[in-house]
C-alpha cells in the first residue's frame, strides 16, 4: 500500500485567494502575509483569544459548517488532533521562535531534537503519525527524489520512529513529495489536502479543516506545515 493517496493542490495562486477562517499552528512565508495578518485579526476578534482542545472545537465563521469528515480518515483524525494550551512556538533545541505573533494555535506534537523538520517534513510527520495510530505500518512509505523508498519496517515500534522520521527528513523534500500526491480540485478541497510547490526550497501547507457556507463557498482552517525555524518560500 502506498504512502501518499491524499489529495496535493499544486496552484499558488489558488491558495492565496481562498477565504480563510483562521491561521493555524506555525508562521507563514512572505508571498502571502497580507493573507495572514487578516486571517489572524477576524480570528481573534471573534475567539479573544481562548485555549481549544483540539482543532475540531476552534469555532467556524458565522453562516458555516464543518464539512463532513468520515469517521477514521485522515481528516477526521487531523480535527482531533491536540492543541497545547499556550501559544508559545519552541525550536528544536528548546528555544523560543523569536516571532511568536504569527502563530494562532500550536499542535501539540514533538518535531524532534534536530534541526531537520521543514514544511514538507510537517506535512510527511502528521501523515505518517496517523498511519502509525491506525496501525497501518505498511503504508508509511516515502520516497526521495530519485524514487528510493523509505519504508518504515518495524511496526509499533515507537521508540525508533522518530530515528525513521529524522532519516525521510533529511533526504525528502517539497520536490519528491509533489511527486507523490495527486491532483484534485480546489472545489472538493478537504481536510487532509496538501498545497504544494515542489522545488530547492518550494513551500507546503496542510488542510487542518474545512467549512462550507449556505452558498457553497468552502472556508479553510489551515496549519502553515512549515518549520518553526526557517522560513521557506
């Protein structure tokens, strides 16, 4: 069974015209900071700052609902994700980001003792994460950019994993991972999606959730899957 069979949007102008309901988790590249701030200011305005269990109880704007996720999927298993209850972003070594205005929510999700986890790493972590809480070892597979696989072998195994995940880190990227995924439209974006530009460096941003409105309109509760060190554009 292979890794990767959700969803990839490859269309940067896409991502930068959608409506978002509010900014998640991590900081954001330059391209799209007007997109940010004002994603940031309407989810203040309306939450003042309140402390969420888990992406599913952050609030959807007025006129929305959650778009259904079916029991056991990857984005049902995203909305439940834990949020820590501050709002402080560390490094991988344990020291504060020096920009802590950027994020509004952080995971509660370790990204290791090394300087190693980028965007498209974020996006591979929480992927292969759910496949290793549903017990489907087999399909935490990664590819580098030359097509060499990175099988993960050793079942449940969770003292090793992050030793696995260090080692697709440092030889996957944006450019295999485009590879990986297939296209779909932006009218079915869902949780789970990946927009993605492939490249040395390209850039990856993760659906954490989706709301439609009586018109039809779809809003996203995005995570930003990029380091919290670096900055990648």
């Amino acid at each position: 069974m292979e890794y990767m069979h959700n969803r990839v949007f490859i269309s940067k102008k896409s991502f930068m015209t959608l409506h978002m309901w509010s900014l998640l988790f991590l900081i954001g590249c330059n391209q799209i900071k007007a997109e940010q701030e004002k994603a940031v200011s309407a989810t203040a305005s309306v939450n003042n700052v309140e402390v969420y269990d888990n992406v599913n109880a952050i609030p959807v704007p007025d006129g929305f609902k959650r778009l259904t996720c079916k029991e056991g999927s990857f984005g049902h298993w995203l909305r439940k994700l834990a949020l820590k209850p501050g709002k402080e972003v560390y490094l991988y070594n344990g020291s504060l980001k020096p920009n802590q205005d950027a994020q509004f929510a952080v995971i509660d999700m370790s990204v290791g003792k090394k300087d190693l986890q980028q965007c498209a790493d974020a996006v591979m972590r929480l992927r292969a994460e759910f496949l290793f809480d549903q017990k489907l070892f087999s399909a935490i597979v990664f590819s580098d950019n030359l097509g060499k696989k990175y099988e993960w072998k050793e079942n449940n195994n969770r003292a090793r994993f992050q030793a696995y995940l260090d080692r697709v880190f440092g030889m996957c990227g944006t450019a295999s991972l485009e590879k990986q995924l297939r296209p779909a439209a932006l009218s079915s974006v869902e949780p789970g999606d990946v927009f993605i530009k492939g490249g040395f460096p390209g850039h990856a941003m993760i659906v954490m959730d989706v709301a439609v409105n009586k018109r039809g309109t779809a809003g996203l509760c995005w995570r930003k899957a990029i380091c919290l060190h670096r900055i990648y554009i």
